[in-house]
C-alpha cells in the first residue's frame, strides 16, 4: 500500500460499525470521516479469516477436538423439494389423492399445473415427470414419512421426478433399515440446534434460518447396485464412524464402544448449555466439535444422558407415559388463526390454548419457549397447523412433546453438572483437519506435528 509516496509493507485490517435509525447513521456519515472514526483493529486467523472483530477465548483448545463429519463421515444436507405444497402433507390420504391426479393421463396438463399450483424450471418440466412418475407402478411405496421441523413428523412422495434434491447418497440409509441420524447445521444466526431421527428429512428441519446436515449412524449396502464392484461390498450394514476415532477411544477406555454409545455421548454433549454457551461464537461458522473425556466412568454416564435424550426426541421413550399435560375442555379441535382465533400462551394458567375455549395444560413457560435451532418448538407445530382440526393422535402427540421438552430440560441441567470434567482430559482422535493445521497437539497427544495430507 503506496501512502505519501511512501511503500507501507504490512496491510492492516480495521473494523467499525454503526447501528442505530438510517437518519442518524446517515447524519453521522455526513459530519465523520475516516480518521474520526473509532477502529478496531482486526487480526484474521485460519481457517475463515473472519473481517468482523469476534472472541478468540478456548479456540485453541476448541480446535483440538474432531468436528462432527470428522466423527460420522458420510453425511449431506437434508432433501429440498423446491415443491413442498405438492409433496408434502399431513394426511397419507390426501397425499395419495393429489399423486393420483398428478399421474392421471386424463387430465391435461394445463388442468393439472393450475390445480396443484406447479411451475416449470430450468430443471423440471412437469410434463416430463408426470410420465415418469405414471409410468412407476410402484409409486405408493415412495411415500414415506419425513421430518420436517423438530417433533414435526409429516408424509413425503420422496420420488426422483417429484422432487429436485433427494441427497439419497445419505437418506437411502435411512430408508433401508433401522437407523438414527444426528441432525445439525454447518452454520447458524439464530440458536445453535442440534436434534435427530429415524426418518429422511428436509434441509431446515432444525435450522430455522440456515440449511442443516444428517449424520446417519449406520450405512447399508446398496441393494441397487449391480456392477463389478459391489460384490466387494459389506453385505451387512456398517457403521459410519471414523475408524480412528473408536480406535483412539478403544485405547482410551480398554474396549471399543459400541457406535451407538457414541452417539448418545455427541448427542449428550451437544445438549449441554455450558458447552453451547461457552462455544456460541465458534458454533456459529462451522460444525460443532466434540470433546470425549478420557475418563471411562464419565463417559458412560454421558451416554445413558444422551440416550435418554435420543428417545424423548424419537418420542419413543418410556418417560413419556403418561405425559405431563392434558387436553381440555370438549369442541371441534380446530386450531384457530393466530391470537384473534384463540391461539395463544396463557403464562399465569400455564396453558397453551389452540382456540377460544380448548387448550393443553400444564405447559411451564420454559417449555412452551424453548427452542431447537430456532424453532419455538410448541409454538411452530401448532401454527404450522392452523385452521386444521386435531384428532387423538394429534392431541396425543403434542402432550408427548410438551413432556419431553420439560424432561429434556431437566436432563441439560444433569449434563451440564458433569460437562466440566469432560475437558479435564479428552482422548486425542489422531488424523483430523485442525490437530494438523493447528499446530497444537491434542490433550494427551505426545504426537510431534504432521503435514497436511
């Protein structure tokens, strides 16, 4: 940089910034210049190189520890349909009746675009997928169901020709058998959330305001697959974890952990407010990293938190019968359209109301806001079903997630009791991009530093 006539080798990076009302901000632009302006100067570090002033505080500890697709390899984003009104819906039934009409030869196409409100892009052409999709006879088998926001299970026509990113190399595993998937954003604004799933999912079905990626626990051969190579395939599903990683655990703890012992554990450390507190500015640019305590008994202790988690969240746990609220007074069940409808949060009563006279109670105020990635969990599932009437297994289900959202709370608080003795002393998981980069040797690790490879 040429200043004065004089060469200046070192560039400096500076930062400032002004908020307030646009009046004022123009205002003070027209009455400041640069040298009235109080900088701060900035110094970006690999790997982002961050322009904005942030707090470096634990980043070298932090970057010491394997982030989440160092842990579970495979893994993509979650599906887009970029057509959620046609694909998507509450009623298995209704779904199929709009699939029929979507495949029914008797109907123009100009009739069936204006009645299910399809639009042509650069890469669909109604025209073209409605004939492939009449032409599988085995289309009812492709409707399945899918997360779509937190507890929000609905039915998907999860067809090739019907959606535009199907991410199979991952949501086919999710599909071929029993399987759990680890559900968390690579970058976030809002919350940081972290969730999970026995099903395929959408992209934000955590991430209210960022796209999120599914971590599945275990890969299945694909049964598709008829070429050279895939007799040299495992017959039997496999788990997709970093060898090195259970290899380094192994040592650490004298036997390998089973994969889902591993699971819980991220599961559990991911839920702990002191971790997500403490590491909020990290969280924010990159998938999460995941210290594991070297100390076997604590270890297993996390485990049994995590999956306790892991089922409140399957809705599949023995903790949730009987659930902690009811459903009262008699009516339609019919969700009302906002406040003006009945549907608000009553905080004194402790009641959620869904219309003028029905509502679900007990709900503490710290369940009815808590949030997952977000998402204001017992508010988003009814507005997302305003205007529908709630039948018994509707009511049952939402009295199963307001129960395991105040068990969840209760079980952070267990976690964050023992979260400070898992950076004590963490295994060191050999091989990962930061142990590298960083120059720092993991905690316990008497490894000299390596080149990148």
């Amino acid at each position: 940089i040429k200043r004065g006539g004089q060469q200046k080798k070192d560039a400096v990076a500076r930062h400032a910034e002004l908020w307030g009302l646009r009046k004022q901000k123009y205002d003070w632009l027209s009455n400041n210049d640069l040298d009235a302006t109080e900088w701060r100067e900035l110094v970006p570090k690999s790997e982002f190189y961050l322009f904005v002033p942030r707090t470096d505080k634990g980043l070298d500890v932090y970057e010491r520890w394997p982030h989440v697709p160092e842990i579970f390899v495979v893994n993509s984003t979650g599906i887009k349909t970029h057509r959620d009104h046609f694909v998507f819906d509450f009623d298995c039934e209704a779904l199929k009746r709009r699939i029929r009409q979507f495949r029914d030869r008797n109907l123009t196409d100009d009739f069936v675009r204006g009645a299910l409100k399809l639009k042509d892009t650069g890469d669909w052409k109604m025209s073209e997928r409605r004939k492939k999709v009449e032409e599988d006879v085995d289309w009812e088998d492709k409707i399945v169901k899918c997360l779509y926001r937190p507890f929000d299970m609905r039915w998907v026509f999860y067809h090739y020709h019907a959606i535009d990113r199907g991410r199979l190399e991952v949501m086919r595993h999710m599909l071929a058998g029993e399987n759990v998937a680890l559900i968390t954003p690579k970058q976030h604004k809002d919350e940081f959330g972290a969730f999970t799933t026995e099903t395929i999912g959408v992209h934000k079905s955590v991430a209210a305001y960022d796209t999120n990626y599914y971590f599945p626990l275990y890969l299945y051969p694909n049964a598709d697959r008829d070429d050279l190579f895939a007799q040299h395939e495992p017959a039997e599903r496999r788990p997709n974890l970093n060898p090195k990683a259970v290899a380094a655990l192994a040592q650490a703890y004298g036997v390998a952990p089973s994969p889902e012992e591993i699971f819980h554990y991220v599961y559990a450390v991911l839920y702990a407010p002191a971790y997500r507190e403490k590491y909020a500015e990290f969280l924010r640019m990159d998938f999460p990293r995941v210290p594991f305590t070297s100390d076997v008994r604590l270890f297993g202790q996390l485990v049994a938190l995590g999956e306790r988690l892991t089922a409140l969240h399957l809705l599949t746990s023995a903790e949730l019968d009987p659930p902690t609220c009811r459903f009262e007074v008699e009516g339609d069940s019919r969700i009302g359209k906002g406040k003006s409808a009945g549907l608000r949060y009553e905080a004194k009563e402790q009641c959620v109301y869904i219309n003028a006279t029905q509502y679900f109670a007990p709900v503490a105020e710290t369940v009815w806001s808590y949030q997952v990635g977000g998402y204001q969990v017992c508010e988003k599932w009814l507005k997302d079903r305003q205007e529908r009437r709630l039948d018994l297994d509707d009511i049952r289900t939402y009295c199963r997630i307001v129960t395991a959202l105040g068990r969840t709370l209760v079980i952070q608080t267990e976690i964050d009791a023992l979260y400070p003795g898992v950076e004590k002393n963490v295994v060191a998981i050999p091989g990962h991009t930061s142990e590298v980069e960083s120059g720092s040797p993991p905690i316990g690790s008497t490894r000299r530093r390596t080149r990148r490879t």
